[in-house]
C-alpha cells in the first residue's frame, strides 16, 4: 500500500457508471492508495449520491460532501485538508 491519499472529486454531471468505474480503477490498481477521499462538490443526484453512500463503505474511502458546488480546485484543498497521508 502507497502512503499516498487519492482524491475523487465528484459533482452533479458525473454519472453513476463513472463514478463506480472510477472508485473500481483506485481499487483494482497494484499499488493502491493508503485512503480514497472522495469529495461530493455540491448537490448530486439521488442515484449518484447513494453509489456515493455505497463506496464509502470499502475500506479506506472517506467521503466529504461540500454543501455547494465550489469547483474542482476547492474540492481538492478540501480533500487535502483532512488527508492523513
């Protein structure tokens, strides 16, 4: 395992299918991530939001939801101010 932190952002256009592909990607890689962050950049979908839900139940994701969309950037910092690696 990496003693790295990946980082999810995810908004309202994302489908459910990518979102679900990409959380499967961080999970099948070789060397996987020490912790997924997946950061809800505003209001999302009901579908989106409970495959959201579902993923934070694996092992080492955490989810963040952001109350408003503020864009990629400031989903990222956010994510990275409460990665532990």
């Amino acid at each position: 395992m990496l003693p790295i932190t990946a980082v999810l952002p995810v908004y309202h256009a994302v489908s459910v299918g990518d979102f679900q592909r990409s959380i499967q990607s961080l999970h099948d890689q070789e060397e996987q991530a020490a912790e997924v962050i997946v950061v809800v950049d505003g209001p999302v979908p009901d579908d989106l939001s409970a495959a959201i839900d579902e993923a934070g139940t694996r092992a080492r994701v955490r989810v963040l939801r952001l109350p408003v969309n503020q864009g990629g950037a400031a989903a990222s910092k956010a994510a990275f101010d409460i990665a532990t690696q």
